[in-house]
C-alpha cells in the first residue's frame, strides 16, 4: 500500500512593500536589499497548529518507508491496523486546532493589530471563510503499482512488455531503497549515541543526556518487525541486537557513570561496524 500526505496552513507572516520601501529608502539600500516581514498574528495563536502539523509530517515519516519521491510512501500492510488508528487520532487533533483557531480568529486578528501597531493593515486579513480555506490536512491511500494490470487495446504488445517491464524495475528499486532506509536509521541511531558519549566524556560536568538518546533507538527496534517489508533477516538480527545490549540502558546510570558511557559507546560502535561501518562487508554496507 502507498499512502501521501497534505497538510495546508494559513501564512501569519506578510511582506509589507511600502514599508520595505520606507526602510530601503532611508538605509540608502538598493531595491533588492531586503524585505520587511511583519507578523500578521500572534506567535502564540499559531505554534501549537503548526508544531502539531510538524509533529504529524515526522511521525508520518518514521512509520512508512520511501517510495521513489517524498511526495509518495510506502505503508508495509503489518503496519496499516496501527498507522490507520493513530493517524485517525493526528487528523482529529490537528482539525480540531484548526477550528479552534478559527473560532478565535477575530480576536487573534485584533490582537496582533494592536501590536503592529502603526503598521497594521486591515487588508492584510482575509475573511474567516477564506482563513478556514487554508487549513487542511489529507492521508491518501493507493494501491502497489501492477504490470501486470496494464492494459491497452491499442498499443503494441512490445511497448506493453517494455512499460510493463520499466514499471517492475521501479517496484524492484523503490523495495531495495525502503529496506536500506531501515539500515541507515537504526545507523543514524547508533551513531548518535555514540557521538553523544564522545561528547559526554569531554565535558567534566554538565552534560545534558536526554531519556529519548536510548528512547529513540528502542521506538525504532520495535517499528523495524512492522517496516521490514523485505523480511530481511540480516537487519532482523541487528535490530535485536540494538535491543538486547542497548535498548535496555538506565538513562540515569549513563549520565552518571563514565564506564557505563564507554561500554554503550563500545556497543553501538560494534553494532555499526557488523553493519559495514568501520570495517566488515554485508548487507548493511551495500545499503549505505
């Protein structure tokens, strides 16, 4: 299954010309020197839509694979029971702080004029039916491209065989590119708690290790079964691994022990290099 995603919201920023025009002028700059941008609307009235929106595109991002653009994804049919439930649940929380916002729009609007103050522009604001027109979101789902559904009364079979085998050779490598998108998450994921322990022991206090440094990794241990659409069993084996002698790390005990640190820094580091990186030629190493 392929799925895509649209999220659309409303700009709270504006270019003002004439007042671009009154500080070129009196800067003695050229036309082309810059441009003011005036914030139309409260920050606070917008930054939770659009870190809910943010959050959205990443969690969309880390529960499906790639499929020849970013435009287009892939959704491995382990994943759809639990992708389809917590994306209803995202798209519920993000209309709802759509129509939140747009109840308040009146308000959020004579607020920011008086903060603009003199440059404030009533045509600056488009009516609330327009407003609500800027804000949408949208999961589509598609099905697998098929040569083997192509059909053409009126093309020569050649050109049907030649589309039908140009469209298996994208299926093949869109496949192979998915798989090694896996490889090289759970290798940004080692490499990360490997730099963040290089960094710790440089530092002699005040090092500022996140729950999420082994958090992360685990989350992406437990997706990996549902993404694995290859049922690759190299990556299978190297995603256990990363559970078994990383996912279990006390947080508080990497923090405060600097032999603790070393040894994770050991395994994530043998861990990258069976996948190819620091030394070794498998599987891993082909998908780098």
């Amino acid at each position: 299954m392929l799925t895509s995603l649209s999220i659309g919201l409303f700009n709270p920023k504006k270019t003002d010309r004439t007042i671009t025009r009154e500080v070129l002028i009196s800067k003695n700059a050229s036309h082309n020197a810059g441009a003011f941008v005036k914030n139309i609307l409260p920050e606070e009235s917008i930054k939770p839509i659009q870190a809910e929106a943010a959050a959205l595109r990443t969690w969309f991002y880390q529960n499906t694979l790639p499929w020849g653009d970013d435009a287009v994804r892939l959704l491995p049919v382990a994943q759809w029971d639990k992708f389809t439930d917590e994306m209803r649940g995202r798209l519920d929380e993000l209309n709802s702080l759509f129509d939140n916002f747009c109840s308040n729009y009146e308000q959020h609007r004579d607020k920011a004029i008086m903060q603009l103050g003199a440059m404030a522009n009533l045509a600056d604001y488009p009516p609330l039916g327009e407003v609500r027109g800027k804000f949408h979101v949208k999961v589509a789902y598609h099905p697998m491209p098929d040569s083997r559904d192509f059909r053409l009364d009126d093309m020569p079979e050649e050109a049907i065989a030649q589309i039908r085998a140009e469209t298996d050779l994208r299926v093949a490598d869109a496949t192979n590119e998915a798989r090694n998108d896996l490889y090289r998450r759970l290798a940004d994921r080692l490499q990360h708690i490997i730099a963040r322990m290089v960094e710790a022991n440089k530092k002699r206090e005040g090092t500022r290790i996140h729950a999420s440094l082994i958090g992360n990794l685990r989350e992406l241990c437990e997706l990996i079964p549902n993404l694995n659409v290859t049922k690759d069993d190299e990556l299978e084996k190297l995603r256990v691994r990363a559970m078994q002698e990383i996912g279990g790390y006390d947080i508080e005990e990497v923090r405060d022990n600097a032999d603790v640190r070393a040894e994770l820094k050991s395994k994530a580091e043998d861990i990258l290099a069976a996948m190819g990186f620091g030394g070794g030629s498998n599987a891993a190493q082909q998908a780098a």
